[in-house]
C-alpha cells in the first residue's frame, strides 16, 4: 500500500519541492547576498562618478543597500 502511495504522491511531492526552492530563490532576489549587494554599492558608486545619477539619488539608493547588507550580517550572526 505504501509503494502505491509513493508512486501517486511522486509528482505532488516533486512539485512542492521546485516551490519550495523557486521561494528560496525569489528570497536571495529580494534580500540579496553580501557579494551581491557590495557590487550594487560599487555599480551606484560608478554611476554616480559618471554623474548618470544625482548626489540625492545616490545617497537614497546607498542608505537603502547598506541597510539591507546590515540586516544580512546581523541576520547571519543571529544564526
């Protein structure tokens, strides 16, 4: 009885789990890593030496990545 419950419950199993890592995907996206958002820092620094973006903009956008870089270090010594 077991095998026939494996064999039906397969694809539903094996859809929760490509859910289950499309989440952990679309969470790294929208927090980022620590490479990741250093390289944001460097590419609004560039931006902003080549004047394609303003002092205002560039301060928005760098208060917002530092931010989430502080949350990530704090999040990863709370662990």
């Amino acid at each position: 009885m077991f095998i026939i419950d494996d064999i039906l419950l397969a694809p539903i199993k094996g859809l929760m789990g490509i859910f289950k890592k499309i989440q952990e995907l679309a969470e790294e996206e929208m927090e980022g890593t620590p490479e990741k958002l250093k390289r944001e820092l460097l590419e609004l620094q560039m931006l902003f030496e080549t004047d394609q973006i303003n002092e205002e903009e560039y301060s928005k956008k760098e208060k917002n990545v530092l931010e989430r870089l502080n949350a990530l270090q704090k999040e990863a010594k709370g662990r």
